[in-house]
C-alpha cells in the first residue's frame, strides 16, 4: 500500500517486482492515481509466492473498509514510516 501521508489518500495495488514498482510511484512515472494523489510511501505490502493469491488478496482488500486498511498499516508500521528504503537491503 502506498500513502500520500500519515493518515491520506492509500492505493492498493499488485506488483511481481516491488522495489521496480514503488519506485515508478515514487518517482511520477506512472500517469494516473497514484501520481495525482501523491502516494509516495510505502506503508503496508505483503509477499505472496503466486500472483493469483496476490490478485485474490488485492480484491477482498479493494473492498475493506478504509479504517480496517489502517489498522492493517498500523498493525506492524505503527508511524507510517516508509518501508522503500528497506527494499534494496
């Protein structure tokens, strides 16, 4: 999950290569949600070794309830911190 701010706008989304993708947000280069609604930092992501599991697991979530999203979030990030750096370690 990628947030604009502690507490903004989140988008939700699947990716096969996480550091590539986060990246293209973070950096404008995607047209469209994200971008427009400054959705920079990764808070949230979950490692799923089949996409279908991935897609099936972006579905339910798409129909959370925002605050069931931020308790997710602050469940193991408590601060928003982004999570990017952490990727390339």
């Amino acid at each position: 999950m990628m947030a604009s701010k502690r507490n903004g706008t989140l988008y939700l989304g699947v990716t096969s290569n996480l550091p590539y993708r986060a990246w293209q947000h973070r950096t404008g280069q995607i047209e469209g949600f994200t971008k427009k609604y400054r959705c920079h930092m990764l808070v949230w992501y979950e490692h799923f070794d089949d996409i279908q599991d991935a897609r099936a697991c972006e579905y339910r979530m798409k129909t959370w309830k925002r605050d069931w999203k931020i308790a997710l979030i602050e469940k193991d990030n408590p601060v928003w911190r982004d999570l990017y750096p952490d990727l390339n370690r």
